[in-house]
C-alpha cells in the first residue's frame, strides 16, 4: 500500500495569472488547507471543475467556471473526469487512507468511487466543522488521522458503501382489491 492522500477544493479566487495550481488559487481558506494537508499527507490532489484532480503544482490557466451554475451535461462531464482520476489514483498511488475535504455536493460519491477501486479506508476531517472550527484544527496543528490506526478497521468503510444509496421517500405502494359486482340487465 501507498502513502495518505488528501484531496481538497479549489477556490473561487484566482489570481489572473498562469501558474502553479497553488499560486493560481489564491483564496485564504484554499491556501491554509493547502498548507495543513501537505504537512499531515504523503500527497495532495486539488479538485477542480475545469481540471478535475490535479497536484497543486500543475500549471493552469486562469478561469472563471463554477460547478454551481453549471447545466446538466457539465455537471455529468465533470463528475465522469472525476470518476476517472479516482480510478487513476487508486491505481498508480495504491493509496492507504484517502482524506476528503471537499464540500457534501461531491463527497459521498467520492467515496463510493474510491471503495470501488479497492481504497476502503476513507476519512472526512471536516465533517460537521464550521469554517471557523476548521480554521481553528490548522492553526493548532490538530492531526487529522492517527498515522498508528491504518491498516486497522478504524477507518475501513464497509464494501456495502461502493452501493448508491437509495434517495428519496419511500414508495409505498397501496394494494387495492376491489371487489366488483355483476349485474344482469
């Protein structure tokens, strides 16, 4: 098995100038979170709605697109890159724990697909934090796993998880027997 990866949102405020995927994004909460994963992870993949998972010194381009006003079609488009670089990074990282810090939009998904893969030990650090809390575990250095609880069951989602979940209210379906009554005119 491979190192710890975390995969962690872009953000809205971009410089206007070509660079380094770290150097491009410019916004405080993307650049702290940055920070704190490289210090607690072997590796770091941003995830971008015009680049999909890339590392943070991957050269981009300015640009002004967001997953929010997106139609359909791009929404799928993005999500099948997405997909398809979970898949690349099960495969060429062979991660041992994989911490997502992205937003709820894509993050059950994430997960699903990277139990698919084979990579069942997935952690969610944020999860249930405000963004001040969250603020407050970078600048006191707050370990986001324990390094000594990998390769236990302490943090193995069940290979039931790579299933959708069913959404949506139950149907309930009455059963309606009717009883009907011949008359002879």
């Amino acid at each position: 098995m491979g190192g710890t990866i975390a995969i962690i949102p872009c953000t809205n405020q971009k410089s206007s100038i070509p660079g380094p995927a770290r150097e491009v994004w410019q916004g405080q909460h993307f650049q702290l979170t940055l920070a704190h994963t490289e210090i607690f992870y072997d590796k770091v993949y941003v995830m971008s709605f015009k680049y999909g998972m890339i590392e943070p010194d991957f050269r981009i381009e300015p640009y002004d697109l967001n997953i929010k006003y997106a139609n359909a079609r791009q929404k799928l488009e993005w999500w099948w890159k997405i997909r398809d670089d979970v898949k690349r990074i099960a495969e060429e990282d062979k991660p041992s724990l994989i911490a997502v810090y992205t937003g709820s939009f894509e993050r059950d998904r994430l997960m699903r697909e990277f139990v698919r893969n084979g990579v069942r030990q997935v952690i969610l650090p944020w999860e249930g934090l405000g963004i001040g809390e969250r603020m407050q575990a970078v600048y006191d250095g707050i370990p986001p796993f324990d390094p000594d609880k990998i390769g236990t069951e302490a943090y193995m989602l069940p290979e039931s998880f790579a299933k959708p979940k069913k959404r949506g209210r139950p149907r309930k379906v009455a059963k309606v027997e009717q009883e009907m009554e011949w008359t002879e005119e």
